[in-house]
C-alpha cells in the first residue's frame, strides 16, 4: 500500500509539473540559450526572446549585447556561446569561420545565415527642440552631437560614411567633416551605440546616429529622423546568425535561428526595425533544418 501511495505521489507531482508547463513545449529541451547579439539587435532580441520562451517551455534565453567584434573575440577564447548575431555577416566570416577555439580543436563556426537588414538614422531629445531635419543641422552652432567611437565598433565608420553620404545629398559635402570632428567623446572611453542613446534621452547631447532598430527601441524617449535609401546605408547592413562551437545546446540553439526565419521571427524583426531579409541568404555548412 505505502508502495502504491508513492508511485501515485510521483505520478500527481509530475502531472502538476507538466501543468506548470515546466517540460518543454515543442522540440526543444528545458534548458538556457546563450546568445550572444550586436547592441544593434537589443530591441529585436528582447521580442524574439520572449515570444520563444513562450513557446517553448522550460527554455530560458540569457541575452548579451556588445560590440559584434568583441563578442566574436569571446568566443574564439571559448566563452560559451548558443547562438551569436553580429551585424554583419563579415564578423563570422573573417573572425571565426575557419579560426579555431582556444584549447580546444573546434571550428569557432562553419556557417551562418543572413535574416535581416538595419539603416543608419539621426535620434534627436524628444520633441526635437532644436529643430534637427537635415544632417546639415548638426554643424548649427550650439548643437551637441554624439557618436559611436569604438575602434571595433562597426557603428563608426557606418556613422561617417552616412553623414558623409547625406552631406553630398543635402549639397553641402564640406560640412560632414566639421560634424564628425566636433561630436561630444571622451577620447578615453570609446562611444557605443547604447551609449550614443543615453546620451540624447538624458540631455547630454541634442542628437547623434545611431542604427534604426535602436532607436525604434527607444522610441517613447526620443524622435527618430529617417533619411533616404541612397544614404542610409541599408542597402550594406545585414545581421546573420550562427551557432558557434562553444555551444552548449546546439539543438534549442538551432531552433531559435529557425524561429527567427520564421514567418512570426519576421514579424517581430519588422516591428522592431530590422526589415527581414527573405529569403534568407545561407553560407557554408547550414543545419538542415534551416535550409
């Protein structure tokens, strides 16, 4: 009798278990995802985390933003990594396919996969007190202007070649330099892009460029000034995805990147500024499932 209350105990606790949704949902396993994303990707990132989690029970995703070259560099040391998304499809290809992880005889990545596109924008104070509408603007006496300035940033030479683009587009070519030397940086601490936001929502300066998804994530605090096709760079910038050799959960980890290839990943990637790029472009020795 003791025997069968035990087995029926059990049997109870993990039903209410189940009910509890702690066993997973779908394919994948109850577990934690690594993943490892471009500052740029923050906004998109938090949606995709938490629609996944809510679909796969059990799943938690721990997300790090960063610099992609940075980040890259992590793994190659053998920091453990699931999933990494840098902002541009070169930081796989040139920092970890064909490199190996230190101590061990891994390749830091074989493939990855290209999901969605980005544009450079100006984010001025909410409200736009200064009245910011040009690029031109920027060079207006009094105005403070803010930066990416990270050496391994891929945000600062896309931040100049963008005023530079839209000063020749605006007529004015001579004033992109003046705008680039005079922003507000600490020579001794290189700018980041969640910098460059937190330095226009707390008044630190009246503008900066920054990425469109990281300012549609922040849209309730400042306005985003959009700037045509021919300048805003979104014709190069492209975010891709892989799962690296320092993976811990290589399976959850390739269902997370076929979520964000889906039809609901691209929904969210759209809401949050990241137009996805469909199809999507696939290099070197994808996964089946997401081909």
């Amino acid at each position: 009798m003791q025997l069968e209350r035990g087995f029926l105990f059990r049997s109870v606790l993990i039903g209410g278990l189940g009910l509890l949704g702690v066993f997973p949902v779908g394919q994948a396993t109850a577990s934690s995802l690594e993943v490892f994303h471009a500052d740029s990707l923050a906004g998109p990132m938090k949606e995709l985390k938490k629609a996944f989690e809510g679909k796969y029970h059990g799943v938690t995703i721990n997300l790090t933003s960063g610099v992609s070259r940075q980040l890259a560099e992590r793994i190659l040391k053998g920091d453990a990594c699931d999933v990494f998304a840098p902002s541009s499809p070169a930081v796989i290809e040139e920092d970890l396919m064909n490199k190996r992880i230190a101590g061990s005889g891994k390749d830091a990545a074989s493939w990855y996969v290209i999901f969605s596109a980005n544009e450079m924008v100006v984010i001025t104070e909410k409200g736009n007190p200064v009245g910011i509408s040009h690029v031109a603007d920027l060079a207006k006496p009094g105005v403070k202007f803010v930066r990416v300035t990270g050496e391994k940033d891929l945000a600062t030479n896309r931040t100049i070649e963008f005023l530079k683009k839209a000063a020749v587009l605006e007529g004015k070519p001579e004033l992109a330099q003046k705008i680039i030397d005079g922003a507000v940086v600490d020579p001794s601490k290189p700018n980041t892009v969640p910098d460059t936001i937190r330095a226009v929502k707390e008044g630190k300066a009246n503008a900066g460029v920054v990425y469109y998804s990281a300012a549609v994530a922040a849209k309730n605090e400042l306005n985003i000034i959009r700037f045509p096709a021919s300048v805003n760079l979104s014709d190069k910038i492209r975010n891709a995805a892989s799962v690296p050799g320092t993976a811990k959960n290589e399976k959850v980890a390739v269902d997370f990147v076929k979520f964000v290839l889906s039809a609901e990943g691209q929904s969210i990637l759209k809401e949050t500024g990241q137009p996805p790029v469909v199809p999507a472009i696939r290099k070197g020795d994808v996964p089946a499932e997401l081909k």
